[in-house]
C-alpha cells in the first residue's frame, strides 16, 4: 500500500493538533508540519513524541503567513514541493492545525487509496451572486499592506485596510482589471484539498506563474 503525505500548515500550539496527530498516527501517513514563523514557542519536540507509526516531519524554510496574502500560497507550494522531495506519496492532504479527522485513520487510507479523483472545491464565479462579487474584487486589483489586515494594533490595522480599500477602489474606478488582463477563467472555493502524485507535480511545474499571477 503507498503512502500518503498529510500536509498541516499550523500557527500555534494546541490540543486540537494534538489531537489530530494522534487520530492520523499510521505507518501508511507522513506528516508535514509548516510552523508558522511568527510562533516563537512551538514544541516542536513534544509533538514528534506523540507519534508511534507516522514520521513527523518540520518543514523549512518557515515562513511568516498572514491571512488573504501570497504567503498562503507560498506555504501551500512550499509543503508540496518538501513532501515531494522526500519520498513517494499517491496522495497528498492539505488541512490546518485547527483540523481533526473525522473517520478512523484505516478507511480514511483505503478511500484514497482506491482513488485516483482530486479533491478539490472549485466554483464559478456568478454575476448575480454577492459573494462571487466580493471574490472577484479580490484578485481583479491588487492590494497592499494585507499583512497588517489582522494587526494587534487597532488603529494600525483599520489604518492598513482603510487605505487599501482606497487604493482597490482607485483601480476599479479607471479600469484596472487583473482577470480580464491575464485571461484567466476565475474559479474560486476551499483553501484545504486532496490531491493525487500527478497533479501535485503539474501544480509544481506551474510555480513561476503561479508567483507571477
């Protein structure tokens, strides 16, 4: 039976994690852990102790990830590309810290392993929808100080999604439009998946234009 490669992008320690690494524990599953770089008291070692089967493996570099930014795409890439690199997987999972496991370990095995499909969400973008809107908004302009969306400091974080906003808003208003410009038929959905060996490797070989777009 090939192994699977789960894939955990983590921002903090927690019982939740713990949890999940316990419920996953198989000689069938590697896990791959990206602590995010702004954790400066992850226990490392405690977590690589909880596992009887499954090889704990830290990925690096670590990175500082911060919400709706190109770092989420980059700790995505970075997880794929690690795992690859390191051995043999017919699937590969992508969840976060925050995740648990729902089945027993064994039937979430044997599911993939009698698949081939890609687990992927992807929905089109609907003109009469609100929320198809809102996503396009998102990546037709482009958008800066994201990082400071979710600062600490209130008033640096209002300050950095106010002027944003501005800035989005100036785009929009003389006819920027990053979709129509790049010709990309927009789909959009969940951040997590399950993708087989194939399909990795073609979402890697795309990785200049995935950075460029």
């Amino acid at each position: 039976m090939n192994k699977q490669a789960v894939l955990v992008i983590a921002h903090k320690n927690s019982y939740v994690l713990e949890t999940n690494l316990r419920l996953l524990d198989s000689p069938y599953i590697d896990i791959f852990i990206h602590v995010d770089a702004k954790c400066s008291n992850f226990n490392f070692e405690y977590y690589k102790e909880i596992l009887r089967y499954s090889k704990l493996i830290y990925v690096k570099p670590r990175i500082k990830v911060y919400w709706a930014g190109y770092s989420q795409v980059q700790v995505e890439l970075i997880l794929l590309q690690f795992a690859q690199k390191y051995s043999d997987y017919s699937y590969y999972h992508l969840i976060s810290g925050q995740d648990l496991l729902i089945k027993p370990v064994d039937e979430f095995i044997n599911f993939f392993t009698n698949s081939n499909k890609l687990f992927l969400e992807s929905r089109k973008i609907s003109k009469t929808n609100k929320w198809s809107k809102k996503v396009y908004y998102r990546v037709s302009v482009k958008h800066i100080f994201i990082k400071y969306a979710r600062y600490p400091n209130k008033l640096i974080q209002y300050s950095a999604r106010l002027v944003n906003k501005l800035y989005a808003h100036l785009q929009v208003k003389i006819g920027i439009d990053l979709v129509k410009k790049n010709q990309i038929a927009l789909r959009y959905g969940s951040q997590w998946f399950s993708l087989p060996d194939d399909c990795v490797s073609y979402i890697l070989s795309k990785k200049n234009q995935i950075r460029r777009l």
